[in-house]
C-alpha cells in the first residue's frame, strides 16, 4: 500500500512540474496544436502535455514497482516497452502529424507485443451471447480488436479542455480500487500510478486550457486502460475479496462512453463513404456543446454520466453478461438521440471571449494567424542571420 500512495505522489509531483517547463519550451519552439474550423480552441496552444503525463506515470512505476512479483516479473518489461512504442508514436504525430494509417500501424504494434510478449489476451466470454472458453486464436483476435479501439476511443474524445483526462481517471481509478480491494497490487499501482498523473495534467488543461495532452497522452490511457481492463475480465470473477458477475459487461460499462462514442462515429463515416479517420463533428462531446454547454460542463456531464454507467452497470451484473451489455447500448444510444433531438443546423465553429463565429469569419482569423506567425518567422530569421 505504501508503494502505491508513493507512486502516485511521485507521479503527481513530477508531471504538476515538469507542464509548466513543457508550456515554456513549446511558446518558445512554436510547437502549437494551431486552430482549424472543425477544432474548438481559437487560439494556438501548446501540445506536448502528454510528456509530462509519461513522465510522472513512468517514473512512478519504476521506483515503486516491486520485481520480485511475479505478475510483474513476467509482464512489466512489456508493459513498459508498449508506453515506451505508443510514446514515440505519439510524440512524432504531436509535431510532425502522422496519417492515421501510420499511427495505427504503431497502436498494432503495441497490441502484438500487449497479446504475444505480456500474454494480455481474453481467455473467455463470460457467458456474452452463450459463449464461455474461447480458443487462442478467437482470443488474440478479440483481444488487438479491444486494444486499439480503446485505444483510439480516447484519443478521439480528447477534443475538449479536461474531457480524456477526467474520464481517463474515473476508468483507471476504479480498475485500481478493485485490484486494491482484491489484493492485486501489482495493477493498483498501475491505475493510481496513471490516475495521479493525469489528475497533475488536468490542473493545466481545464478551461481555459494552457496544454493539450495531444496523441501522446490521449493514447498512453488507452493503452494504461486496455491492459487494465483485459486484466480485469480476466481475473474480475476469480478474485474472492470483491466477485463480479459478468466481468465483460462490468468492464465495457466503466469504458462505455468513449467506446462506444467511438464505434458510433465510425459508423456514421463508413456510411457515408469516408475513412472512419476523417475529422468531423459527431462525437458526444459536440452535440453537448451544440446545445450551448461550455467546455467546463460538458466535461463534468460526460465524466458524471461515466460514473453513473459504471454504478448500474455493476447493480445490473446479476442480470448477465449478454442482458447487461444490450442494456447499455440501448441507454447509450437513447441518451446520445435525446442530444442529437433539435440540434442546430448551423454549426458554430469557435468561441472567442463568447463569440460564436461562422466559417467564413473564422477562417479569417486564421488566415490572419498564419499572416503573422509567417512574418514573426522571418523577423527571427533575419535576426539569426545578422
């Protein structure tokens, strides 16, 4: 217990510092995430605060983690090697952008080396659609199938100020309260570890946000919440101090918002004929904003909602698998046709000092930008050179 309350202080500590040393450094190299009419902020703010997020939760686990047990004996070197892969992919779309192809190529890395290295594949169905054991090869596939959409779940709702953040913390807190109350340590400092870091991070990214955690840390919860939800499926019913019945649903409902937001907006776009990469304005958090909420509000109503998911999911458990996750898909899905009900036609783009903008104006204003950033580009130049 003690290395687990020192984890996540250490993790805390480093990254609350080392944000603001990021801010600084990214004002001073112009490393901005730049406004674009479909992007919410209006102004250029820095990117990289997934730096100091992978810096406080690795620095934490590797101080604390205790190698002589034996889960961590047989899997942390893994694990820490597919922080270390999502990373570095992160960090080169944060300042050079990659296609969404290449940075899919880098999340199927990390879940070959999650599924083959760490041996983090669901093993059973629990029951889901009558479907107990499930063979190796179901399971692998099953398992790169839930990696790299829970990992990009979150690096798509990572679209307003604290949003990836908040609901990052509630999913990993409660995968570590359950494997604290179950005596499972080794993934408690895990959760607290990561949670601790992101809620250093959230202290700089609420309205008015002065950093985003861009790709870099979006997808680091992602991963952190794969393995933790894997883990939880397959150990969730076992465990003696705290049984869950139906261990799937119970996982799916603490994850459900950003999941299936996810899978939901894919489908529009592979409906319509576009990558299911393709920006557009459909995910959860615009149709809250659509109905006039500011980026404070929507983030602690789809943080609250998250909570509330992952209550009835677990008073719904007795019901079983199958029934309980057909329950939340339902819910979802009336919640989110209960927002789309009288949205605006016009979309606004973005909101300075309260003024809604149109695309026309707005794409004035950063053409404008880009006018004088060129300008201060090559008064800087011409200082160098004399």
């Amino acid at each position: 217990m003690e290395n687990i309350l020192l984890g996540a202080i250490i993790a805390f500590t480093i990254t609350f510092y080392a944000i603001p040393v990021i801010i600084q450094v990214s004002n001073m190299k112009k490393l901005f995430d730049l406004p674009e009419a479909r992007k919410i902020h209006a102004n250029p703010i820095p990117s990289l605060g997934g730096l100091g997020i992978f810096a406080g939760f690795t620095v934490g686990l590797l101080l604390m983690v205790n190698l002589k047990d034996p889960e961590a004996t047989n899997t942390f070197q893994f694990y820490l090697t597919s922080f270390l892969v999502i990373f570095f992919f992160g960090i080169k779309d944060d300042i050079l952008i990659l296609t969404p192809f290449k940075k899919l190529l880098g999340q199927m890395a990390v879940a070959a080396i999650l599924i083959f290295k760490a041996n983090l594949v669901i093993t059973d169905m629990h029951g889901f659609l009558g479907i107990g054991q499930i063979d190796h090869t179901m399971g692998v596939c099953l398992s790169f199938f839930t990696i790299t959409v829970i990992v990009n779940a979150f690096n798509l709702i990572d679209g307003i100020d604290g949003l990836a953040g908040s609901v990052g913390i509630v999913t990993a807190s409660f995968f570590a309260f359950f494997a604290l109350m179950s005596g499972d340590h080794y993934y408690a400092l895990f959760g607290f570890t990561f949670s601790a870091s992101l809620a250093a991070f959230l202290i700089y990214n609420y309205s008015p946000a002065r950093i985003f955690m861009g790709d870099t840390g979006a997808m680091l919860i992602g991963v952190v919440n794969a393995i933790l939800v894997i883990h939880f499926i397959n150990t969730a019913e076992n465990t003696g101090i705290l049984p869950v019945l139906a261990s799937p649903a119970m996982g799916f409902g603490v994850l459900l918002i950003p999941l299936m937001d996810t899978l939901r907006v894919f489908a529009i776009r592979i409906l319509h004929g576009r990558s299911p990469f393709s920006p557009d304005r459909n995910h959860v958090h615009h149709l809250l904003l659509d109905k006039g909420l500011s980026h404070m509000q929507v983030t602690i109503a789809i943080s609250f909602a998250s909570i509330v998911f992952l209550v009835l999911s677990y008073l719904s458990l007795p019901m079983g698998t199958t029934k309980v996750i057909f329950l939340q898909i339902v819910a979802f899905f009336a919640v989110v046709s209960l927002l789309k009900m009288n949205r605006p036609k016009m979309q606004s783009f973005k909101v300075i000092k309260g003024e809604r903008l149109d695309e026309e104006r707005f794409n004035m204003l950063q053409k404008g930008f880009y006018q004088f950033k060129a300008y201060r580009s090559s008064q800087a130049k011409a200082a160098d050179h004399d």
